[in-house]
C-alpha cells in the first residue's frame, strides 16, 4: 500500500492568495483527519470525517479555513485567503472505524509558507 | 475529555545510554494508548500501541512501553539507544468506546536527542 498520500509536499505563496492542500488516504479506511503543526502551538486537529461526513469541524481555526471529502478517496483543505500565521505542516491522517480497527495512519505532510 | 502530559519536553541522552519517555493520562473511560514517533520533516509513524491484554507492550526499533492503569501512565523505554533515534515522540490516547471513533488526543511531545 502506498500509505496516506499528500501533495504538494511544499507550497509556498504570498499573502491574500487561496490554498489547497489535498490528501488521498489509505483505501480501506473510511476516518480521515486533518492536523496543523507549528512550533509554537505542536500538533492540532483540525477536523475529522467519518464516511465523508465531518464528525468535528471545531478545531478550525476560523472561517478561511474549509475541508471538504467529496469521496472516500480524496480531502481536500483550502485557506483563503491565506495569512502568514497560516505558515504551518499540515498532516493528513486516516484509520478504519469499524472491526477489526486500526490505528492512525499519518502522511509525511505539506509544508505551507505564507509570505 | 482525555488529556495527556508528556512530562518532559526534552530528553538528551548518550548514544547506548536506556532512556525513559514519560506519559500520563485522565479519562473517565478506558482507553487505547499509543506511541509515534516523527523523525525531522516526515509524519508520524507509529511505535507501538495497548489495546488490551498484556501491559507490556513491544514495538518497533526496540522500543517497549508498559501500561499501569493505578497510575495512568504509559512510559516508553529502551535499554540502549542509538544516534538514529533522535526525534519527536508524541503519546496519544483514545476512547476505548466502539462509538468514540479514532479521534487521538495527544501529548505535546518529548525530543529525544542522542549524542555521541
């Protein structure tokens, strides 16, 4: 398997411009997860579907920021308009919420720098 | 609401030195324990993981980590470590409630250094 994938894997633009971030989870799991890591504030879930559906949203930091799970197989996160507080790695994450259940399964992240 | 404190937010060590990684949890309900780590610029991998059964629990690359359920804690341990397990740990927990979903609660991190 090829595990959880992310692209891009750095992405670098100005203040004010739109992001998206996109994530492809294991095949299989039916739980996806989006996390933010920043030094100063380490790792914070950000919102967590479950079957598509987002089960909690409320570690989103504010209205710039919506995810979406059109299909079992695809995430997307977007930020506009970005700000350079936004300049974070953002991790997608999945599992399997059902038997026999499974652990988090990370991906190696987005590095976002907002200039 | 769980919540779990890593009690140190860095650990440097000699190279063959053990090394002990300290957890400690609250939740009014059982829980499922985890150890990741990440190494620098990659996601988080997990080490090792108690569900049930026995509060010994072997991992990946040697580490081992031992469940005490009077004293919610989770320690991780290795008896000698090596240059190539400098990174971050990240202890995470969750409900061990088959409608809580996967959602992990996590520490805020040991960096573990290991020094020639």
């Amino acid at each position: 398997d090829a595990g959880v994938i992310q692209s891009p894997r750095h992405e670098v633009t100005e203040m004010g411009q739109e992001v998206t971030l996109r994530c492809k989870p294991i095949s299989g799991h039916n739980s996806l997860f989006w996390y933010r890591q920043t030094m100063m504030r380490g790792l914070e879930l950000l919102i967590y579907f479950n079957n598509n559906v987002p089960i909690d949203d409320s570690g989103m930091p504010e209205d710039r920021f919506s995810a979406k799970m059109p299909n079992a197989s695809f995430s997307t996160l977007k930020i506009q308009p970005s700000e350079p507080r936004d300049s974070a790695v953002y991790f997608c994450a999945s599992s399997l919420d059902s038997p026999p259940y499974s652990e988090q399964y990370f991906g190696p992240g987005t590095r976002l720098t907002v200039t | 609401a769980q919540s779990v404190t890593q009690l140190d937010s860095q650990v440097p060590v000699f190279e063959e030195a053990p090394v002990e990684l300290r957890c400690n949890y609250s939740s009014s309900v059982s829980v499922y324990l985890f150890w990741y780590v990440q190494y620098p610029n990659q996601g988080l991998q997990l080490l090792l993981k108690y569900l049930s059964g026995s509060t010994l629990v072997k991992g990946i690359n040697g580490f081992e980590a031992e469940f005490n359920k009077s004293q919610t804690s989770f320690h991780l341990r290795k008896p000698s470590v090596h240059i190539s397990d400098t990174a971050e740990y990240f202890c995470a927990v969750r409900k061990n409630l088959e409608t809580s979903g996967s959602r992990l609660t996590f520490g805020e991190g040991t960096q573990l250094t290991v020094n020639p």
